[in-house]
C-alpha cells in the first residue's frame, strides 16, 4: 500500500512527483507542533512532510512557490538535522538524506531539482525477522522551465547523490555541504540553482 501527502501544486496530469514513478494514495497526517520543531524535540516521521513546510515558511519560503533555491536548500539542511521518531536506526538506513535531479515522462519532461529525506519506518512485525522496514520518502521538488543552460541536464553523468545515512549533527553537516559542492561542480545544476523555479511541492510518500 501506498500513501501520499503533498504540500503544494498538483499536476494536471498527474505526474508522480519523485523521480521515480509510483501510485500512491493520499495520506493526511496530524499537524505536527511548530513548538516541537523548534524545540529540538522528535516529531513523527508522518508529520515530517508538515514540518518542512512549516521550517521552509518560517525562513520566508512557500513550499509551493518557492522563488530562491538557495533558501529553499538552507531549509532543507535545517530539516535534515530535525530528529524524527517511528524510524529504524542507522543499521536499517533509517534516515538518509539525497538530492536528484533530471526530466522525464514522470515530471512531464520539466527540468527538476529536489532535496529530499528518506525514512524507514517501523512497522515490521516483530515475530518477522525477515521482514523489511517500510521506506517513505519527503522532499521538496523543483520544477524548472526549459533554459539552454541545462538543455543537456541528463547528460551529467550522475542523477543524484546518492543516499547518505550520516548521524544528525556535524556529520551531517559535512554530507550537505559536500552535496552542495558536488552539484556546483555541474554547470546545469548551478544554472538552475541561480534560476526561479516554475513550480514546486513538499511530497511524503511510500518507496516501491
């Protein structure tokens, strides 16, 4: 089963909003406290995708008409130190943060950029030792008009940065300001950091 929770725009044509396709069901988890966000203390993994938005607000930044992707990347690294609860630990990959970028028929062939946090959530039945942790996916995707500056954006070698289970903290902070270098380090991808994007939405849904 799949369930879905989005902050933001939904496509007309309804594309998956992840880069990758799936079929998802909405989801409407409880609204997680501002106070708990800002008090360092752990809030559910289902209200993550609330919590994003609320930090990306706090910092001038509507999560469905995001203008400055910098601000928006500022948010995201705030986020990614948030501590969350109903998660496996490191062992399991429970939290892990990726950036991906790229277009296809999934985003309907528009250029996007996304920050994104995967949880693996515990819901294993503990008589099963076999059985795998759910994994659910928040992020916040960037659509991007068309520009000759990444008309070749799928012609970067890489898609992603790949998922990085780094403890909250300082090492934290070493993996996002690492992945911030590498995607620098593309010209498309620093063309689109420059640029306003089109569109945009905080997404919380189930990996295949």
């Amino acid at each position: 089963m799949q369930l879905h929770f989005r902050v933001g725009f939904l496509a007309a044509d309804h594309a998956p909003p992840t880069l990758a396709a799936r079929t998802d069901k909405r989801m409407h988890p409880p609204a997680v406290r501002r106070a708990a966000v800002a008090s360092g203390m752990p809030i559910p993994w289902s209200s993550s995708a609330d919590a994003f938005a609320h930090i990306l607000q706090r910092r001038g930044v509507e999560p469905d008409a995001v203008v400055d992707v910098e601000a928006a990347w500022e948010a995201f690294a705030e986020f990614s130190q948030v501590l969350i609860s109903g998660i496996e630990g490191p062992g399991d990959d429970g939290d892990c943060i990726i950036a991906q970028w790229g277009k296809g028929d999934w985003n309907a062939g528009q250029p996007t950029l996304s920050f994104g946090r995967q949880l693996a959530v515990s819901d294993r039945d503990q008589s099963d030792p076999d059985r795998q942790p759910a994994y659910w996916l928040v992020e916040l995707e960037l659509r991007f008009a068309d520009d000759p500056a990444w008309s070749d954006l799928d012609s970067i070698g890489l898609q992603d940065t790949g998922f990085d289970a780094a403890e909250i903290g300082a090492p934290r902070d070493t993996v996002l300001a690492d992945n911030r270098r590498l995607m620098h380090s593309y010209p498309q991808l620093a063309a689109m950091w420059r640029a306003q994007p089109v569109r945009s939405r905080v997404t919380l849904e189930r990996g295949d």
